[in-house]
C-alpha cells in the first residue's frame, strides 16, 4: 500500500510512525522497523525515541484519501462472495449454451 504523505498508520505496532514511513515510500514494513530499531540501537535510545514520540504526535492520522489507489465500497470490485459465485454460474450457463447451441448445429449439419 502507498500513501500520498507520511502519516501516523493505524496498523503500525506502537503510534504508527515507522509502518507510516514504509507506506508512503512503498517499502515493507518489517524492514523498516527492523532499520529503525537498529538506527535507535547504534544511537543511542534517549534521542532516537524522542524523536519518535514527537513525530508521533505532530504526525497527522493516516486517513482513507491518503492511500494511493485504494478502492471505494462503489467500486466493482467490491462485492460478496455470493454475488461472485451467482455472476460465475451466470456466465458458466451462459458459456454452455453457446457449446450446445454450436454442438447442435453441428449435429444438424448447419
């Protein structure tokens, strides 16, 4: 997932602030943190985590029109799995059809 800016993300462990990085350079989450935590460790906890807690509160919340691409509830996409499954026995019917309307013409000799 990509965002437009570096927001706060609400699926990141703690505040959100490095999972909001990853997302807005597109990069895995996990390595980010995984960067940050080492970036903390070599530098010294003090600074590096107050760094973080004032980012974590000058950071806006990521919201909805912030995600890059992200699909709306109107999107056709967006539907059940019923109504997937009576669209793929609709075009199914339909497909046999055409077989046995062809098998049909054949055997005629149209």
């Amino acid at each position: 997932m990509r965002t437009k800016r570096w927001t706060r993300s609400p699926r990141g462990p703690l505040f959100g602030v490095v999972t909001g990085l990853a997302e807005w350079r597109d990069l895995d989450p996990a390595k980010t943190r995984f960067i940050v935590f080492l970036i903390l460790l070599f530098t010294g906890i003090f600074p590096g985590a107050g760094i973080y807690l004032v980012l974590a509160m000058i950071l806006p919340a990521q919201t909805e029109s912030d995600i890059i691409g992200a699909h709306r509830p109107s999107d056709p996409i967006d539907v059940s799995y019923e109504e997937a499954e009576d669209d793929s026995k609709a075009f199914k019917d339909r497909t046999f059809d055409k077989e046995k309307d062809w098998d049909e013409r054949f055997r005629r000799g149209e």
